[in-house]
C-alpha cells in the first residue's frame, strides 16, 4: 500500500525579500528566525522567497541546465570526483531518467571555469558566468540563514568561524515541475507545491549532529510522471573539519548525542554497505 502524501500547507514559507529590510537584532529578524528553526525542528526544512537572483538570471540557469545535459554522456562522464556523489550521477538502472552533476566549489571563478573547460574545451562563457554568478546569489541565503540559526540557539558566538565552505544547509532550486516531497516528524509524506522563484531549505546530517538534535534531517524524495523534464539545482556545502556540538545546546534535557566527526569521512562511511543499510547514518557513524 503506497505512503499517504498531503500537500505543501504545513510546511513555512518564509518571506526574505529585500522588502523585508532584514537585519540582526531587529524584531523582524527574531521571529523570522525563530519561524525557520521551529521548520527546521519539524520538517527538517523550510520554504524561502527571496529575490536575489533577477528573473534574467534564473532563465539563464535553467538554460545552462539543458545546456549541460544535452552534452553527449560520454562528456558528462568526464566530471570524475573521488568523494561520492560529487562527479556524474546517471544511467543508473533503478533511476534511468535520473542524471546529477556536481561542481565542487563553485562559487569560486576558478572551480567554476575548470568544470566548463571540462565540459567544452573549446570554452563556454556564458554557461561559467551563469553558473558562477547563480550560486553566490544562492549561496548569500545560506549565509543568512545559518546566521540565523546560531543567534536564534544562542551560539552566535561561534557563527564568524562559520563560513560559506562551513555550513550545513542545502538550498535546492527547481523549474515549475514539482514532484519534491518530505517527510514530517510524524512520519507524513508531504508534497510540496512552490511558488515561483522559491528555494527549499533543508537542514542534512550536519546541521543534526551539531544541533544535537534539535534539527532534523530532512527526508525527502523525488516523484515524477514523466510528462515533462524536472530539473534542479542544489547548493550543497561541506565542513572542512570536524564538527562538534556547542556546549551551549547540551544540558540536562539534551544530553550529548554525537561525537565529534568529519563530514567527509561521513560522507565516505555512507557510501559504505553499513553506512547505507543503517537507520540512521549520523548515528552509526558518531553516535554516543
């Protein structure tokens, strides 16, 4: 019997245009960062309107897309990574319609223009200032949001060692085909139906294991019909080191939960048969 999927209602959408005049210490910023955690705690995810990227730049990006993958696979299969699921993900039989290319760093020019060399050797300008210029507008609300996050638990203390390489959020962006679902803390499917120029803000492993718990991974998935082309884009960042709970958000009430750890070495212990057949990875990997 297939799992129950209600729609998008519950989930927040957070308004965090420019209109908003959003600034730390403000009474706005407090509840608006208050509203994501409390998403973040239930859904492990959040709805964000934001207009950093101008309507110009989020045709181009989507242009790029097809661009890219109507490159022959052969090319595509040029883009090697030794980390998982960081180079070509396709032709795969259980998902056969699926492909996945990931960049790494690309909000710096240069990893940005290494990947285009790769892809077209003969150069392509467009797609590298495209690509480069979409993921810093995307990457500024990643910034503001784990910013967010830190004053709202009190730890803000820590935040300025937080960069853009350190954070734990992944924002995805998608064309008008939905078909993204996440699941609740309840265990209900929920389907989510987004507003134009909107972006999901999902809280992973990372953001979990530092918040002790107080954040949920996001579970999600992807459903499709198959009547037209879905494609996404995902900003995903990685802490180089190692992550530890805040002294702050352990007490009486939320004990310590995790070890320290390495996100890349979380990353490779999930590619791992035990890694993957686990409940719950965080906690196989790192859990007290």
């Amino acid at each position: 019997m297939g799992s129950i999927v209600k729609s998008s209602s519950k989930v927040p959408i957070l308004d965090l245009t420019s209109q908003q005049d959003l600034k730390p210490n403000t009474s706005t910023w407090r509840s608006i960062s208050k509203e994501a955690c409390e998403a973040l705690e239930e859904f492990g995810c959040f709805v964000v309107v934001h207009d950093g990227v101008t309507q110009q730049l989020d045709d181009s990006i989507f242009a790029a897309a097809e661009e890219l993958f109507d490159l022959p696979t052969e090319t595509k299969r040029k883009n090697v990574n030794e980390k998982p699921y960081h180079g070509y993900v396709g032709q795969m039989p259980v998902i056969p319609l699926h492909e996945g290319l990931g960049i790494d760093y690309v909000t710096n020019k240069e990893y940005a223009q290494r990947f285009t060399h790769l892809m077209w050797p003969q150069g392509n300008h467009q797609f590298c200032a495209t690509v480069h210029a979409f993921s810093n507008a995307v990457a500024e609300i990643d910034q503001l949001v784990v910013r967010m996050i830190f004053e709202n638990y009190g730890v803000e203390k820590h935040y300025d060692s937080h960069h853009t390489d350190k954070t734990f959020l992944s924002i995805l962006h998608q064309n008008d085909v939905n078909g993204l679902e996440v699941k609740s803390k309840d265990g209900e499917w929920i389907s989510l139906q987004l507003p134009s120029k909107s972006y999901v803000v999902m809280a992973g492993d990372i953001s979990m294991g530092w918040s002790n718990d107080r954040i949920r991974s996001c579970e999600h998935r992807v459903t499709m019909d198959g009547g037209k082309t879905r494609y996404s884009f995902g900003l995903f960042s990685f802490v180089t080191g190692m992550v530890s709970v805040p002294k702050e958000l352990v007490d009486d009430e939320h004990p310590l939960m995790y070890k320290p750890f390495d996100n890349i070495a979380l990353i490779n212990f999930y590619a791992t048969k035990e890694g993957r057949e686990a409940k719950s990875t965080l906690k196989a990997y790192c859990g007290t």
